[in-house]
C-alpha cells in the first residue's frame, strides 16, 4: 500500500514486519520498488531520549526513510514556492510497532525529528545521493522562519 | 581502512561514528565505495538476546551488513570446493560501539548469527539482490555437516 501524504512529492508506505521468535525480519527498500531511484547510500541518525534534530534541507537529495528501533516525530514544512502544498506543516509518528512505514521525501523541504520514546530510537536512510555537506542546509530547530513549535516534553 | 580475512572474498571495513548528544550518526555503505556492486535491497533483522539464526546460504546474492544496535556474534563457513580458504570458519563479534563495521559477505558461504547482547540487537543488510526464495539455502543451527557448535550460553 502507497499513500501519497499532504506534501506534494511526500510518499508514505506500510512496511512488512515478519515476526520471528528470534527477532523479527523489518522490510525497508527494494530496488524493484517504486520508490528506489538510484543508490547513494544508507546510513543512520540515533535519536536520543527528549533529543530534537532539526531543521535540515537538502537542495538535490531524495530520502527514503524507516524507524526500525523506537519511535519519532517526523515533521516536514514545504517551503517551495512552486508546490501545490506550499506552506503545508506535516506530521509523522513513525517507528514501532504499529506505525512501521518507509517515508520518501523529496529534496527542497525542511525537515526534523524528534525521540517519542524512552529509548534511543534508529532512523535508516537510504538515498539517492551520497552526503555532500555543499547541497544540505540547516537551521536551529527553533527557527522563526518555520511555523512549527517543537513540543519540549 | 578495508582489511580482507580469512575467508576469500569476505571483507571487513571500520565504519564511522559520528558522536552527537541528541544520537550518533553511523555510516553504512555509499555507492561509490569500492564494496558497492548494486543496490538489491535493504532490510533488518533483529537479534533478541540468547537467539540464534543459523544456518543460511545464497547461491547469488552478496550480503554487506553492519550492527547499528547491540552486538552479535557472526560465524562464516567456507565449503566452496575451489576457494583457496575452503573449509575454514571465521567468527567476527561486530556491533556497537567497539566494534562497528561493514562485513561484505559473497555468495555460496554458509552464514549464522548469535546476540552477545542483553538487549535486542539489529543487522541491517545491504544486498546486490532483492529477496528471492529460489536463491536461499537453510540448515538447522546444530546441523552435523559444519564444523561448529554453537555456544549456548
């Protein structure tokens, strides 16, 4: 199942989780998969207890990401002046058990994250382009520039 | 830093932390890094602690794993007829924090994993091929026809 979200270009997909009483087998992305482009690379961000990571943008990278440890908010602001969703604010509860799901994010919208649980949570990511500091920029995760007020709980 | 072991073809690579106090960056595999073939898929496998998942084999795929969470106990069995390590076992303990890295596992080599961890572990998976049944082999952890008991404790 495939759900496009409020964000123009912003793709959300449930994701197989196969028990096993050994631990369990957590899809994430197919290169056969709709949502696969090209392989830049796939790497991680832990996010700690109470811990906000934001706001990141990249100008060209596409990410497809998954929580497959602990659970987050994932909070999205379109800033692109051309985009139908233009000054949309979207947000995600992603992670385990019960909202497993790979999110694909195009480039040009800013983006954080926040712990929801009271473990270190894992987001994987696998994108298009492998990291170039030249094409990321970022902003403090208080930034008046974007309407969106972190909850510091 | 890229060092071959004792079995042919297997290779270990150091990956990088990158500490935060919000949570570590951890690198994984980029496209142009010279154990990139092709991007097959990518999925996790957890390890809850004391569990076992042995034994497995494929006739094609290319593995590249790396333990973003816990530590596990990953053991090799060479049977290939014609490679120049053909009966040897290798164990390598990968995980956090002492031990993060990227073991690039080719095809036609008997595999297994055991938690070292009091915690759930995590194996993420990089393959050069998407999951095909066709291409896996499997045999009980305590088959008679490899040359290694598994510890228990």
């Amino acid at each position: 199942m495939i759900e496009t979200n409020k964000i123009e270009g912003v793709i959300v997909q449930q994701l197989k989780q196969i028990a096993d009483d050994r631990g369990a087998v957590l899809h994430m992305l197919r290169g056969d998969s709709p949502l696969f482009e090209k392989f830049g690379e796939v790497y991680f961000s832990e996010i700690n207890p109470s811990a906000i990571k934001a706001w990141k943008l990249h100008t060209k990278l596409t990410q497809n990401i998954s929580v497959p440890v602990g659970k987050i908010r994932l909070v999205i602001y379109d800033n692109r002046p051309s985009s139908g969703t233009h000054g949309n604010i979207a947000e995600y509860k992603v992670g385990r058990h019960d909202n497993y799901c790979l999110i694909h994010i195009p480039p040009v919208l800013w983006y954080g994250f926040q712990s929801l649980d009271t473990q270190t949570s894992l987001i994987a990511n696998c994108t298009n382009l492998a990291h170039d500091p030249s094409e990321a920029q970022s902003m403090p995760s208080n930034s008046d520039e974007i309407p969106y007020q972190w909850d510091s709980a």
